[in-house]
C-alpha cells in the first residue's frame, strides 16, 4: 500500500481512466497502484473478485460490483 500511495504521488493515476480507455502508464506507477486495488477488491469482497477474473472488463465490474467500483 505505501507503493501505490508513493507513486500516486508521483502520477495521480485513475484507474477507470486506465480501465476503460486502455491508457499506458509507466510500470513503476500501475503495477503498485493496481496491486493495491486488487488487494482491496479482495479484502471487499473475493467471491466478486473471482467473479471479476473471469472477465475482467470495467462493464463487467459494473455488473459484479454495481456503481460501488467507482468509489
């Protein structure tokens, strides 16, 4: 978690930006912030995880995690 936080600092990503719109963004930015998002994903709930792993697409988070993944 401080990864993601420390390179948030240096890139303020947005991870539906990234999502969505297949944005690149440098190595050492995403993979801390998206470990930490799948961490709390996890933490959140797994079985909507697992879900989510199936297909892993932002409309499908939609639909496993309502509007929720916005937050």
């Amino acid at each position: 978690m401080e990864a993601a936080k420390e390179a948030y600092l240096k890139d303020p990503v947005n991870i539906k930006e990234i999502w969505q719109n297949n944005r690149r963004a440098e190595e050492s930015i995403i993979y801390p912030i998206a470990g930490a998002f799948i961490e709390y994903l996890i933490q959140y709930d797994k079985e909507k995880f697992l879900q989510l792993t199936e297909d892993q697409t932002y409309e499908n988070a939609v639909k496993i995690y309502d509007r929720k993944i916005d937050n």
